[in-house]
C-alpha cells in the first residue's frame, strides 16, 4: 500500500491567523515577561514610563517571533549571518549540506592555509582485510 507524503513536512501550520505554535509561544512567553517589567515599574514611576520598555520588549518580541527569510527563523538566519561574517564571506552554497550547525560558527578559515592530505591507502586496505577476516569468522 502506498501512501503520499506531503513534500512541505516541516512547515509549521498557523493556528491563530497567521502565527504557529511556536510563534505563540514565543510571544506569549516574552510578552509576560514584558507585563511584570511593567507592573513591577509601575508604582515607582510613571505608567507612561513603564509603558516604554515594555512596549520595546513586546515590539522586538513579535518581529522575532513573525521573522522569515529564505525559509528560516530568527535564530538560524542569525547564526548563518553570523557564521557568513566570521568566515570571510567565503562561504559558498552546497546543495543537500545542513549549513547551520551552532558548533561550527566560530570556526574561521585562513585564505593562505592549504593543506596538502594524502590517503594512506595501505591502512585503508588492511581494515578492510580485517573487517573481512572477522566476517568470514562469524
């Protein structure tokens, strides 16, 4: 029996508009934490005043939550970007490479640096007997 997959699977599915679950969390979450700095500075200065930061926190809070480009989010679109800038700006396009790994980020290439690597094939073949031998014991 053959079933369809659907080709778009990691698109996420609006909920409440146009906003995802992901998207209302972040905003639900954030913006909480933008009612307390504005309840909590409130009795101390003016409403108008505590409006101000609370305001700015839920204005960033919702471009970062509603930001895609090139099919991606906030977070990978700024370790891309960041990655991109460290790395000279060498950086080139490879289809079917996940080029948004976190680990590799600080990772910087010397233009100058070439390395010249031979494959040692004598110890490829030997594990390859080897491998061999052991299957051929079971």
């Amino acid at each position: 029996m053959q079933y369809k997959i659907p080709v778009q699977i990691e698109n996420e599915d609006p909920i409440l508009m146009w906003l995802s679950l992901r998207q209302l969390f972040i905003l639900m979450a954030w913006w909480a934490i933008a009612y307390n700095i504005f309840i909590s500075l409130a009795p101390s200065v003016w409403k108008e005043v505590a409006m101000l930061p609370s305001w700015i926190i839920a204005l960033v809070t919702f471009l970062i939550a509603t930001f895609k480009q090139y099919e991606m989010t906030f977070v990978p679109f700024i370790l891309s970007f960041i990655r991109f800038n460290v790395n000279l700006k060498e950086r080139r396009w490879q289809q079917a490479v996940d080029s948004i790994n976190p680990l590799d980020i600080w990772f910087v290439t010397k233009p100058n640096e070439k390395k010249d690597e031979k494959i040692d094939f004598s110890s490829k073949i030997e594990q390859i007997n080897n491998l061999e031998d052991k299957l051929n014991k079971i």
